[in-house]
C-alpha cells in the first residue's frame, strides 16, 4: 500500500510539474507565457535596464539555470558568452534555437522586432515545449494558433498607423536595432553609433548633415544606451528624442508605441 501511494505521489508530481524555462531578453518572456501558458515557468536572464550585449549573469540566475529544462535561445551577443557555461552548469539542460527558419540580417539580432518573425519564434517554442512535454502538445498548440492570430492582427494595425508615413521614409535612431520592424514596414533606419559605438565629432557632423537633409523630426534612443550624442544632434537640429527599448516587457504595446511616434514625426514633417 505505501509503495502505491509513493507511485501515485510520483505520476502526480510529474503530470503537474511545470517546465522550468530559461530565456535571454524580456520580450521572449511573453512568448513563451503565450505558449506554455500555466505549464511553464519562466527566468529571464538579461533583466530589465540591462544590455544583451555586455550582460553578465547573477548568482541566483545561475542557480535558476541548474534547475531549468530549457533554455530557448533567440541569438543576442550575450548567448555567444554563457550558453557553453550554461550548459556546464547544467547537463541536462535542452537549449533550443528560437531563431532558427528566420532570414537574419548581419550583426543585427533584433529579430523579434518584426511581429512576423515572432511568429515563426512562437512556432519554434512551440516545437520546443511539445518535444519536452509531449503530453501537453494539444494545450500548446491551441495556445500558438491563438498567438499567431494576435501576431497577424498586430502586424495589421501597425500597418493601419503607418499607412500614411511615406514608403521610405527614415527613421533616426541611436542603436541600429530597429531594422527589422523599419524593413518590414518600408522605412529606412539611419543610425547614429557607429561599429557599436558613438560617433566622433568629425562623424556627428555627417550625421547632422544627413538628418537635415532627410528632414528628420526626432531621434529614436534606448534606455540601455547613453543617449548623449543623440542629445547633441536633437540640441543641433531643435528635435525631439523619443525612448523606446526593443527590450520593453509588454511587445504589443511596445509596437505600438513606436508605430504612432513614428506616425506623429512623420506628420509633423509634412507640415
């Protein structure tokens, strides 16, 4: 009798276990909840504020990830430095590519801001999920086929807002890392860093050149950065500097928000 109820102790245990996930950035947060909705626990690893490109884990994400399941990479520079160590520290750990079947520009790993890759990265965690929890793979799949509809109405009303913004039209910003949404809806992103870094003088005065030239009405600039030469250029030029992180915790709205003040810029250049 005591043995059976160990048994059932067990199946219990393991049919109600979630699955304990590890991703990079915030954003994939919401992908994943998206997806494995009340089956998953989710650690994000480069925490709100923070750059993927120069982070350094915690201690206590360290712990998380000798727990973990899965780790769904998504491609960012921070990945090339941890998910060997990660993997070390985890032998068990399932390191699944969200990245993967989508066409990739070079040194920009953005790529889930375009709402259409993102549903190709749903897809793919998705994939991930149903391989490791085989007996919620109706619950996941339900979860996508939702999501991508929710993806596919973003992509709509991003276009409604931005129907009137002319076919390419630039867009200043100060980290190039908006290229993926810029391209998907026929704008130009006119950088202000340079190789990863910030512009010396000689080069901010092309910069404002060509900002002239362009009639450029605001800077895009990230919390993540400095946005001191962005501030220079705007001080030159009496524009605005609008924040937006491709990092920000809720995607749609995020989205959102840079569409409309890229449609307000744009309408304050026509008059």
């Amino acid at each position: 009798m005591k043995k059976l109820i160990i048994i059932l102790i067990l199946i219990t245990t393991s049919i109600f276990a979630k699955l304990n996930v590890v991703v990079s950035i915030q954003p994939q947060v919401e992908f994943v909840n998206k997806i494995g909705g009340d089956k998953v626990d989710t650690t994000l690893m480069v925490l709100p504020g923070k750059s993927p490109h120069t982070y350094e884990p915690k201690a206590s994400q360290m712990k998380a990830i000798s727990r973990a399941n899965l780790y769904l990479s998504i491609g960012v520079e921070f990945e090339k430095a941890w998910l060997d160590r990660f993997k070390d520290q985890n032998k068990n750990l399932v390191v699944f590519d969200t990245s993967k079947d989508i066409n990739k520009t070079a040194s920009n790993p953005h790529i889930w801001l375009n709402p259409i890759n993102v549903k190709q990265i749903a897809k793919n965690t998705y994939q991930a999920l149903s391989q490791l929890d085989s007996n919620n793979t109706e619950y996941y799949k339900k979860n996508l086929d939702n999501y991508l509809i929710e993806l596919d109405n973003l992509d709509k009303n991003i276009t409604q807002i931005l129907k009137d913004v002319p076919k390419g039209s630039s867009v200043m910003v100060f980290h190039p890392a908006w290229g993926y949404f810029l391209n998907q809806y026929h704008l130009k992103e006119i950088p202000i860093e340079i190789e990863g870094k910030s512009p010396k003088p000689r080069e901010l005065i092309k910069i404002i050149k060509k900002a002239k030239s362009e009639h450029i009405r605001a800077i895009f600039t990230q919390p993540e950065f400095s946005d001191k030469s962005a501030k220079i250029i705007a001080k030159e030029l009496n524009i605005k500097v609008i924040k937006v992180s491709p990092l920000a915790k809720d995607y749609e709205k995020n989205l959102l928000k840079l569409a409309n003040a890229i449609a307000v810029v744009s309408e304050d250049k026509s008059k």
